[in-house]
C-alpha cells in the first residue's frame, strides 16, 4: 500500500519542486479525514453518479494506481468512472485503438482462445438458444443454404467396393497419421463410438471420386481443413513421415486407376437413355392395342 500520511507531509513543506497543490484537482479541496481514515473525491462522480456520494476511501479498493501521481499515487476518478471513461475514449478513437487490439490478441491468442473455450462449456444453454435464433434468423436460413449446397456439392461420389479398396489400400490406417480404423473412436453423446473413416479431399476444389480421396481420421480432416496438401502435410507437421506422404502421393498419381471403375454419371446416363426407350416402347405398345 502507498504511504499517504508521508506524502501529505511533503506536500506541506514549501519550495519542493513540481508544486502539487496547483494542479487541475488541488489536493486540499479533493482530500479530507473522516474517522482517522483518509478520503478522496471522485472527479468523475458528478458526471456519471450524480446521485451517489464522491467522497470514497483513497485506497486501491476503489481508484486505480497512478505512480506518476507524486500527491496520493492514485488516479483523480474512481475505477468505476475510469473504466466508463476508457470505453467512450476507445469509441470515439476507432482507428487509434484498432492497432493496440492487434497486439494484444497476438501476445494473448492462447490465453483468449482458453477463457472462451471456458465461456462456452460454462455457458452451454445460452449458446444453444443463440444458435436457434440464429439458425430461424433471414440471415441465418440463407447462409445455412449456401452451406448446406457447398457441403453437397463436395460429396465424394464413390462405390462402395472403392472406397473399401481404398482403405486397404492405406492398410486401414488413416492416410495422413496412421491410426488404424480399430481405434477410430469419436465422442457421440457422452459415449464413445467406433466410426468409420473420412473420406478426405486430398485437393480442397478438386475432383469428387476416387483420385482425389484418401482415408482420414476426424482430428486429421477437421486440421487440415481447406489446407494444400504440401502447405499442411510436411515436416513441421507431427505426423507427417515421409513414407506416409509418398504413399498418397503415388495414390492420387497412378495407383487409384487400379481400383476406380466407370463413372456413376456414365451409368445413370444409360439407365436415363433406357427408361426413356422403355416410355417411347410402352406408348408404341398403347398404339398398336389401339
Ligand atoms: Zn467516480
Ligand atoms: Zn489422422
């Protein structure tokens, strides 16, 4: 704690330099005992308590330190007005504070990320109603769309026999880390579940069947994102061997032509061409009975 009666004594003695009583908040006017105990006047009170009583206890409980201040060592208004004052000054400067914001979220990005971690788990049911809200939102509907048809549009179109292929083809380990599919559990309504693997577009943009997917396990796929391979999967990576990367390299290069069969497209096109014949045939038929 600051030493108050010793700095109420230097400030009686005349001749010091840096005349303290003549500032923007003399001391003697600001100052005053009650009970032995010594008490300070918030400059701010007035301003944005006006119904309550300025005159509080000049102890860290209730104004903020100010070393720079050689009278009392704390600040001329109290921590409730100093933090109204701080957020009116960081919204009429904008751009100013924009800068510092930055800084401090690189220097904090851990510990930010942790305490809103906690927030959420410790706020299950408000972030819950949220997301409902959000979701029947105009705003929320249309960006569900937009999501919902982009997720449809990057669904692997794949047999079932290649994507088995392909899985042993990795050994039944995921492509990426190597954990084998025995051990693929996920948590699924406070219990364990065992799931199947992903099937992971090696290139984020590219091709929907089997030249463009390997198995991965959920942790690798929600990692690597919308990540390249080569940006993601190299030796600052923890998984990453280079056996592994060869491996799905040789894949997407030349061995899933050992494996793909004919396009899904090609064969829907001829059942499309067969059901129309079988039309064009019915209606012939009607004729003839006709
Ligand atoms: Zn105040
Ligand atoms: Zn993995």
């Amino acid at each position: 704690m600051v030493c108050y009666q010793y700095r109420k004594e230097r400030l009686i003695i005349p001749g010091i330099k840096g005349q303290y009583n003549k500032g923007k908040y003399p001391y003697e006017e600001y100052h005053k005992y009650i009970d032995d105990v010594l008490y300070k006047k918030c400059a701010y009170h007035d301003i944005y308590f006006p119904d309550e009583e300025p005159w509080l206890p000049a102890t860290l409980e209730y104004f903020y330190n100010a070393p720079k201040n050689k009278s009392d060592g704390l600040y001329p208004e109290c921590k409730r007005c100093s933090s109204i004052r701080a957020y009116q000054r960081k919204k009429d400067n904008v751009e100013h504070y924009k800068k510092y914001d930055k800084l401090y979220y690189i220097k904090n990005k851990n510990r930010m990320k942790d305490t809103n971690i906690r927030f959420r788990v410790n706020n299950k049911e408000y972030f819950k109603q949220k997301g409902k809200e959000y979701r029947q939102s105009d705003r929320g509907k249309e960006k569900y769309k937009i999501y919902g048809k982009k997720r449809h549009e990057k669904k692997h179109e794949i047999y079932d026999v290649e994507w088995k292929n392909c899985k042993k083809y990795f050994d039944n380990q995921c492509a990426y880390c190597g954990l084998p599919i025995e051990e693929h559990y996920f948590p699924y309504k406070n219990e364990l579940k065992l799931y199947d693997f992903h099937k992971e577009h090696v290139i984020d943009e590219g091709k929907n069947d089997l030249r463009n997917c390997v198995p991965s396990c959920n942790t690798c796929n929600t990692q690597k994102h919308k990540n390249s391979l080569n940006n993601w999967y190299n030796s600052s990576n923890s998984n990453y061997t280079y056996e592994r990367y060869f491996k799905i390299y040789q894949w997407i290069r030349y061995d899933h032509k050992k494996y793909i069969m004919p396009k899904r497209r090609y064969k829907n096109q001829c059942m499309t061409a067969r059901i129309k014949e079988i039309e064009r045939l019915k209606i012939s038929i009607d004729k003839m009975i006709i």
